[in-house]
C-alpha cells in the first residue's frame, strides 16, 4: 500500500516485465516497452523517460518527466543554430571587409601612381599625338625611341611605388632592373650609355 500510493512513478516487475507491484501515480505500459530500459532508458511521448534497473526476483522501472529539459534542450539547439547564422553572417561581413579594405588600398596606390606619373603620361599622349601627325621616318623614330624612354619609367615607376607601399623597402634586384632598361631604351635614342652600369 505505501507503494502504491506513493508520489514516484514506478513499478516493480518479474524477470519477463510483467507488473508485480505500481504506484498509483505510473502509467500503464507494455512488457515489451519496460524490457527496452535493459539497455538504456526510453524516451516516450510527452517528454517521459523510461529507466530500469535489475531487482532480486525482476525489475524495477520508473518514470522521469524529462519534458522540461526537452525545452530547454529545444531552446539550446535553436539558440545555437541562430548564433552560427549569425557567425557565417558575421564571417561573410568579415570577408567583405577585408575584400573592401584590400580593393580601397589597391584603388589608393593606383591614385598614387596615376598622381606621381601623370606628368610623364601627359607627356607620353603628346608624343603619341605627334607621332601620329609626322611622315618623316628619321622624326619617327626620334619619337618611338622618346616614347619607348617614357613607357620604360612608367613602368618601372609604378612598380618600384607598388613595391614600396607593399614591402616597405626596395630590393636592389629591382633597382638594377630599372637601370638596366632605362639605359636600354635610352641606347634607342642615340644616347650613349655607359656600359658599366648594366
């Protein structure tokens, strides 16, 4: 009697799950379910555990209300999955970023190289414009060796102010580069260049 009208949702049973003794407070289950706590406990419905354990002479199986847990577990798992939204959100804002920051570096060092240039580019469509005005082959290759001169610092120019924003220094391999066609493209307009310099 004191089992059974006893707050604790259990009950006592033979070896083969057959219901011996019940608090008034347990529900009615099949052998077949209370034999699956042998392993491990059951979850049913409704948020109720099934648990059992060996007894002298069967068993003994009782019940938990786990619902409350379920809900929190629910509310862990939905918090979760939100913050990892919010992490890939956050990662791809991140990237974003960094792409933004990397594009506005390489827009300023292009503005910085347009400005320190743009009086050899000046130069350079002067030429070109006159180029295409003369007929006279020797004033032609005067100013194809001219502008071969200046596409030469353009280039080298734009380099050496890439490699200083970026390194922070000049390798001296760099710096011979630029010497070495510098004197080249001046050798094309009849300027002696002292040979020992390349």
């Amino acid at each position: 009697e004191l089992f059974h009208v006893s707050a604790i949702r259990a009950r006592i049973t033979d070896p083969d799950y057959r219901v011996v003794l019940a608090s008034k407070a347990a529900a009615a289950y099949p052998p077949a379910v209370l034999k699956q706590t042998e392993t491990a406990p059951v979850l049913l419905e409704n948020g109720i555990r099934l648990s059992g354990a060996p007894i002298r002479g069967g068993h003994v199986v009782w019940e938990d209300d786990v619902s409350a847990l379920m809900l929190l577990n629910q509310k862990l798992a939905d918090t979760r999955e939100q913050l990892e939204g919010r992490n890939t959100a956050l990662a791809e804002e991140l990237k974003t970023r960094r792409r933004l920051g990397h594009l506005a570096e390489q827009n300023r060092l292009y503005n910085e190289m347009q400005t320190q240039t743009a009086p050899q580019v000046r130069r350079l469509a002067a030429l070109t414009a006159e180029f295409e005005k003369t007929d006279d082959p020797a004033q032609e290759k005067r100013l194809l060796a001219r502008m071969a001169v200046l596409g030469a610092y353009l280039k080298r120019r734009s380099n050496l102010i890439f490699l200083a924003q970026q390194q922070g220094s000049l390798p001296a391999a760099e710096l011979s580069h630029c010497l070495r066609e510098s004197l080249q493209n001046l050798a094309l307009a009849d300027v002696a260049a002292d040979q020992l310099f390349l």
